[in-house]
C-alpha cells in the first residue's frame, strides 16, 4: 500500500475528526445525489460515510498509486496474476457475452472452451428439465442433489436461493457439503433413488469431503437401486443415469463409474470462490432453465464492462473497495457487515464471507514479505429485520465501527398487503439511523426521563452503503455478485496481496490425514502434541477403539 498516499488519507482524518456525517450532510445541500451512482441495474447511495470531496480524492490517489487499471487490464486479459499458482485469472471469461471476444492463454484462446461448455451445460440441462433424461425406473428426474464443498457449494447454494422464482418447481434440488454424515444422510431422506440426480462437483476429484460423500451416495443408491428389483450389476450401471461430474479428471470420473460424456469441465484459471457461472453453476441452471442462466451471465457482464471502463470515481465497485479500505486501514473497523433485506438473499452474506475472507486473508504482500497493516475484515450478515432484532444494538450503540451494506429491491416478487413497504422502510430508516442517531437534546425535547437520556441517545455517524435494484433477477443478481468479486480485487491490489490463492486452507487438510489414520489405527502413534493426543484417545475410547 502506498504509503505517500496513505499518509495524505490519514491526514484528513485527523483534520476531520470532528466532523460528522450530520455535518457533512448540512454543508451540502446536494451531497446524495453528488455521492450515488448506478451501474448494471444496481443504484449505490454512498452519501452517509464519513467522507467529503477531498477524501475520495485522495482515496482515488491510493487506487493510482497501486497501478489499479493496469491491474484490472491484466485479470481480463489472461495475464497469470495468481502468481503463487502460475495461474491466469478468468473468472470474467466465462460470462463475457461478446460472441467475438477471444481472451488468449498460452497461446490459446479460451473462449471456445467457455463456450462449448456453456452450450453442453444447456443441452443437457433441457434434456432433464423436459423429461426425457429418465432414471432407471423409467421416470423423470424430479430431485437434484449437489456434492460439493467451498466455491463448488456456497455460489450454487446461494444462487438458488436467490432465484427462487424462477425455479421449476416440480423439482427439488439440494445441496450437500459438510462432511457431518447427517447433512447426507437428511438430503437422502428426501429423495427417491430412481429419481434423483446427483453432481458431483470436484475440480480433481480428490477433494476429502466431496469424495467421501460422493461415494456414500453412490452406496445408497446401488442399494436403493437394489431393493426396488435391480441386481447388483444392473444398480451398479445405472449409476451413470444418475450421477453427473463437474470435473476435468477423466479417469477418476470414469472410474467412479460416471459417464464421461456427462462431464462437465471447468479450468484451472477459475477460482473456486469464483466458480458460480462456470460448470459449477450446472445445478444452477438445472433449476432456473439456460435462458434464465444466460440472463445471470448477462448482469455479471454488465458490471464487469463497468469496472473496466467506468472513471475510478464512476466506478462502482471502485468506491466501494476503497470505503472499505478507509475504515479497515484508516479508522480501524475489524469488521464489516452485509445486510440484504431480501429473503432471496439469504445466503449472500456467507457467499460473500468466503470470497472476501479468503481471497485477502493475507499476512504476506506480493514479495512475501510481512505487511504492516491490516488485510482483509471480518465479513458477516443476515437477511433483513432478523438482524435488527438479534445484532443492530452492538451496530447502533456498542464500541466496535462496523461499516454496513443495505442491500433492497424495490419492488418484490411476492407481494402481500404492505409488508414490502414495512421492509423497506426498515432498511431506509436503519440507514437514517445509523448516520443521524439521536442527541441528548433530541431525547429530552421528547420527554425522555434525564436519567435514561444517557441510554437512548444514539452516537450516529456509523457509516453505511444502500444498494438498490428493481428487483431480483438472474440480471440483477448476476451483476450483485459480479460488483463484490471486484470489490475484493480491487482491495487486493491495494493490499498487494495475492487474492486468488488460499495456501491458508491447505495444512489443516494436510494434518486432517494423519490425524484420521490415528482415530482408526489398532494403535495410534501419539506423534501429535499433548492436546490432540488427549482428544485422539478420549474419542476413540468414547467409540470403543
């Protein structure tokens, strides 16, 4: 992070650390309508943070002085900014809706992969949605069961959710993940073999968790496929009627006894955080039918035209990212909240907890050296007036800064009387709220008792962002998820971390394995320190080894 242009950012703060957003408000009489925007459907009011003209100056410096557009040419050209990995990153390839863009990787030009894939994600999506792919049974395919975990879980998941309405709803689709036996054994308690289809979604087809609940599927349904009259040889082949591979390990999908032709390829220059609109979206699409799917593509391009053309100061997930930096870095806000009001939505915090926390979770910069400041914040959230009635007090009126997203749609897909309209009041009023609060003054005009008065004022000057649609849509959501990715890059360059590695998550995988071999050894080898030996030995007494 350039320390020149930090220096000039914590001046200001200094220099306005009397003033308000109440102030800032009062001394401009166009202040909301100068800090909002709109981009790809979405409409950013960023008027109630803690800045003026001259700070977003020179917040827009720090992005300069990081070489931020070189940066964002770099990760759409295919240049291999994952460094660490020797990996291009083009997680934007896969919804770049030109029909002409050729985006080349070691001489080869990707977008005839992205879209041949694309083409045979909707073929056999069509296939299943119609009817005519049938089980072993002879009937259609009516339940649908994800096998995943990390990016091949969380984007699916959350985009499913979200998309609701636009489902078919005479299927059922589930999603397992967690290693925990009870999360597939609840999914196979609400599915009938001969008519569930199952991804299994693992890049190498390696991944510990996704395997091991692949494979205790695939032992349920041969025995399902068994009670219902099939011999064992017969279950065994009709495996490849009912699982599918989102994968580019042939012969590990073969030998799984999945059909190669129902093997669905994505490449190593997408992310899995970052994975939603490649194959790993199969489930997705399976759900909302492929012109739906192309709609989502379609918002995510939107945004990302945005981000690479828009001016820095116009440009949306620009502002966004560097708000974050002023009160992560410069006011010292460990943590930042995503409120979405917008049941749809009610995964999209996780969603985004793990593109953040993952990508900028970083102690090293780009030459591995130790940085001096702080990387990547705490991100957390809930759906709506939920969070209003279990963590807005700590928000409003307790000792930690944590800068919050509002995120609405103004208009619902599931209009009843005028709970849209309580709604959204919620969110606008939480936002007045928060930036405004309420004096002792204010209190006391109003009759509060003066021994409670210390008790309901509010500070205020809590910073906000409201983000508004018309409504949610494949398109809307498709540029909401693209609008966070960038965020996040842009946060990166300006960290100079590395934001599309995790070596983080790989040691406890690592230990996980010897750890396993001692709970089941005849033996264990007490290799481990005194703490994990002592757990070793009380669960495998409380298991009987």
């Amino acid at each position: 992070m350039d320390q020149q242009a930090w220096e000039k950012i914590d001046e200001l703060i200094d220099k306005n650390q009397n003033v308000t957003i109440k102030d800032l408000f009062a001394s401009d009489k166009d202040r909301a309508k100068e800090f909002s925007l709109e981009a790809a459907g979405w409409f950013l009011d960023y008027s109630k943070n803690r800045v003026d003209k001259a700070m977003m100056k020179a917040l827009l410096k720090l992005a300069e002085k990081a070489n931020l557009k070189e940066e964002i040419e770099n990760m759409f050209t295919g240049k291999k900014i994952n460094v660490t990995e020797g990996r291009a990153v083009l997680h934007t390839a896969l919804r770049n809706c030109d029909k002409n863009a050729k985006i080349m990787v070691d001489r080869k030009d990707v977008m005839k992969d992205v879209r041949k894939v694309l083409n045979q994600m909707g073929d056999f999506t069509d296939t299943v949605r119609s009817g005519k792919w049938k089980g072993f049974s002879g009937k259609r395919i009516k339940y649908v069961v994800n096998i995943g975990i990390g990016g091949s879980d969380l984007g699916p998941v959350m985009a499913n959710i979200a998309l609701t309405p636009y489902t078919k709803r005479s299927m059922k689709f589930f999603f397992v993940s967690n290693v925990d036996s009870t999360h597939l054994a609840e999914t196979l308690r609400e599915v009938k073999a001969d008519q569930t289809l199952f991804i299994i979604a693992s890049k190498t087809f390696t991944t510990q968790e996704t395997m091991s609940n692949a494979e205790a599927a695939k032992e349920w349904f041969i025995a399902q496929a068994v009670k219902a009259g099939l011999s064992k040889k017969d279950a065994a082949a009709a495996v490849a009627k009912h699982f599918v591979a989102v994968s580019t390990a042939a012969k590990e999908v073969a030998d799984f006894g999945i059909d190669t032709k129902n093997m669905f390829v994505f490449w190593d220059w997408v992310g899995g955080r970052y994975s939603l609109p490649s194959a790993i979206g199969l489930s997705l699409m399976l759900s909302i039918g492929r012109r739906n799917y192309a709609k989502l593509l379609r918002g995510y391009y939107k945004m990302d035209r945005h981000f690479r053309t828009a001016r820095f100061e116009r440009n949306m997930p620009v502002i966004m990212a560097l708000l974050g930096i002023l009160y992560h870095n410069g006011y010292g806000a460990e943590s930042y909240c995503i409120l979405p009001y917008d049941q749809y939505l009610s995964r999209f915090p996780a969603y985004c907890q793990q593109m953040d926390m993952e990508s900028n979770g970083k102690c090293v910069d780009k030459n591995g050296e130790k940085v001096t400041y702080s990387t990547g914040p705490i991100e957390w959230g809930e759906p709506g007036t939920n969070g209003q009635h279990s963590f807005y007090q700590l928000i409003h009126q307790g000792t930690h800064l944590i800068p919050c997203d509002f995120i609405g749609c103004s208009r619902t897909h599931n209009p009843i009387g005028d709970l849209h309209d309580k709604l959204m009041a919620n969110l606008f009023a939480q936002t007045e709220a928060l930036a405004f609060g309420k004096t002792a003054e204010e209190c006391r005009a109003e009759g509060v008792p003066e021994k409670l008065v210390p008790f309901k004022t509010f500070e205020g000057n809590k910073p906000t962002n409201t983000l508004l649609c018309d409504q949610l849509t494949p398109e809307t959501l498709g540029a909401l998820v693209a609008l966070y990715e960038h965020k996040v890059f842009v946060q990166g360059v300006i960290w100079n971390v590395y934001s599309y590695d995790q070596w983080g998550v790989q040691l406890g995988k690592v230990l996980a394995k010897g750890v396993l071999s001692d709970l089941t050894a005849k033996k264990p080898s007490g290799k481990h320190d005194a703490s994990t030996n002592q757990l070793i030995a009380r669960y495998r007494k409380a298991v009987g080894r």
